[in-house]
C-alpha cells in the first residue's frame, strides 16, 4: 500500500528493547483539501533513519504495510491493535511539481475510487424512495 502526504511531525528513535527500536512520523493527507487526515506511522528496527533527511513539510511518498495483533489481557478480555509500518519514504517530486501547478497536492494510491464520488453516483443512480420515520 502507499500514500502520498507531507510530513507533519517526526519523533525521535525510541530503543523499546535492547533488540527493538522504533520511530513515528505523521503524514497530513489531504485527499479532500478541507478534510485532511492525520495518518501516523511507525519505522522499526533499519527502517528508522529512512525519515533523517526529511525535514517537517516534505511531500512524501509512503510505502507501508498494515499490521494487526490480537490481545487478551489478564482478565481475557480480548483486544485489538493496527499499525501502519512504512517499509519505504521517498521525496515525492511528482506531488511537489503538480502541487506548483495548482493541482490537487495530494491523491490517494491504490484502485479504489475517492469517498465523494462513490457516494454522488451512488445517490444519483439509486432510485429507491425510503419512506421511514427516523430522525436522521
């Protein structure tokens, strides 16, 4: 998976074990301009220097993959945990240049449509009338 974004927040590197260290960064994506989301991800282990040269406001492009685990604490209660590790940061001069051109700065990657226009064509193209008495 991958996203492109500009770096809004770096940590530093955080040794969690002899063995293990990690690194977050938050990535402002701005799909839709009004509405932008704030994405956070983790570096691990090698992985942790690929932000050094970085600076806060670079436009990126974000390679990653999600992670989930399962949890039961000690009363067995069942719990569940996502992570977003990036495997691969790259300055994106295709995001910086279209952005100069008074483009959209920011797109989403992958194959599936954008949220507004899913929802526009499915509201147009729906021709069911729901006559119910919910408030909302």
């Amino acid at each position: 998976m991958n996203v492109k974004g500009k770096i809004i927040e770096v940590s530093e590197i955080t040794q969690v074990k002899e063995t293990f260290k990690k690194r977050d960064f938050v990535l402002e994506f701005a799909e839709n301009a009004m509405y932008p989301e704030y994405i956070k991800f983790e570096l691990i282990q090698d992985k942790v220097a690929i932000v050094d040269n970085m600076p806060v406001g670079s436009l990126v492009d974000v390679s990653f993959n999600l992670r989930g685990r399962a949890w039961t604490n000690a009363q067995g209660v069942k719990s569940y945990f996502n992570s977003l590790q990036a495997w691969r940061v790259v300055l994106d001069n295709e995001t910086a240049s279209s952005s100069q051109q008074g483009t959209p700065a920011y797109q989403a990657q992958g194959g599936s449509a954008p949220i507004q226009d899913t929802f526009s064509q499915t509201m147009q193209n729906s021709t069911a009338i729901v006559d119910d008495d919910m408030p909302f």
